[in-house]
C-alpha cells in the first residue's frame, strides 16, 4: 500500500521537478495479473478478496485506451495484483463461464455474452470496471474510461472500504488527506 502511494508522490514530484532530472535505474514495471472469472473466485474461496472484471469488447476502441493508458501503470498494476482477483472478460466472448455456480454463455441475441448482461443489468455499453465484494456480490459498476490519475482513488475506495463509510463525493474531497495518511 505505501508503495502505492509512494508511486504517486514520486509521480506528482516529478511532473513538478520538470527538466530537472537524474538518471535513475528503473525497475521491472509491474503487470497486472489477469484472471478468468474462475480463477479468480477459486482464489476468492481460498484468500478473500475483491473482485476488479474489467468489462471489455473486442471492437471498443476507449477499451483499448484503458489498457494502453491506465492498466500499463506500475503502480495501478500493483494495486489491483495486491488488493483484487483483476479479471478481464470479454462482454462478447463464446465461452462458456461458470459464476456463482451457474454457467452462462454467449447470448446472440443481444450479442453479448449473459454473464455481461447480468453483471452489467443490461447496460451494454463499455468499457466498465465492476467492483465484486469478498462474497461475490455487486458493489458498484464504473463506466467509461478512466485515465490513470482517476481510476487510482477509485481502486482505494473500494479496496480499502471507504464505500462503506462515505459517498464518493466526499471521498473525493477528502481524497489528498487520505494520500498523506496513508503514507505516515
């Protein structure tokens, strides 16, 4: 977690030293461990966690962004491999996945695949990030994409549970003075 909000310190301080630079052995940068739906609640029945599904199609052209521009970030990639089961799932994919016990597929009708109706209610469009709690169930669904400086408050008010405590407009608010603590 301080690692995390290192990262962003690190990041800020940066941008604001502009030319003034040193060179600096970087590290490895992380990548995020993508999972199936089943592993990652075969995991979740082993070490609860959080479940991060990034709702995706092939076609999305904003998807692709996301990966590009947020997803690619060390320190987000960090986060979601430390504190979720990431899943990534293809909203119009043809195989079968097994969720909650129950197999759901392809749908052609609507062209989408029925865990994705489900999981999303109905609301096709992406991407989407959904947020699953320890036990599987719904917290919250994320539209649209997110560039990397917003989806990191996004990740530590669900990971962390601050969803259970304030709404998302406070958070926000409060979003600088979460930082600082969190790296004391």
């Amino acid at each position: 977690m301080h690692k995390f909000f290192l990262s962003i310190l690190l990041f800020a301080l940066t941008c604001t030293a502009g030319a003034q630079t040193t060179a600096v052995a970087t590290p490895t940068p992380a990548t995020i461990k993508w999972y199936t739906i089943e592993e990652a609640q075969a995991l979740n029945a082993k070490a609860p966690r959080k479940i991060f599904i990034d709702m995706y199609t092939d076609w999305c052209g904003w998807c692709k962004v996301l990966d590009k521009n947020t997803f690619s970030q060390p320190d987000i990639a960090e986060y979601l491999n430390t504190y979720f089961y990431p899943v990534k799932f293809n909203a119009e994919g043809k195989n079968p996945a097994v969720f909650k016990g129950q197999t759901y597929n392809f749908n052609p009708q609507y062209r989408s695949h029925d865990l994705a109706i489900n999981l999303m209610q109905g609301q096709l469009s992406y991407p989407k990030t959904l947020y699953l709690d320890e036990q599987l169930n719904l917290i919250t669904i994320v539209p649209g994409y997110h560039a990397p400086e917003d989806m990191r408050p996004i990740l530590v008010f669900f990971a962390q549970d601050y969803y259970k405590k304030i709404s998302w407009e406070d958070f926000s608010k409060q979003w600088p003075e979460i930082v600082k603590a969190m790296q004391k």
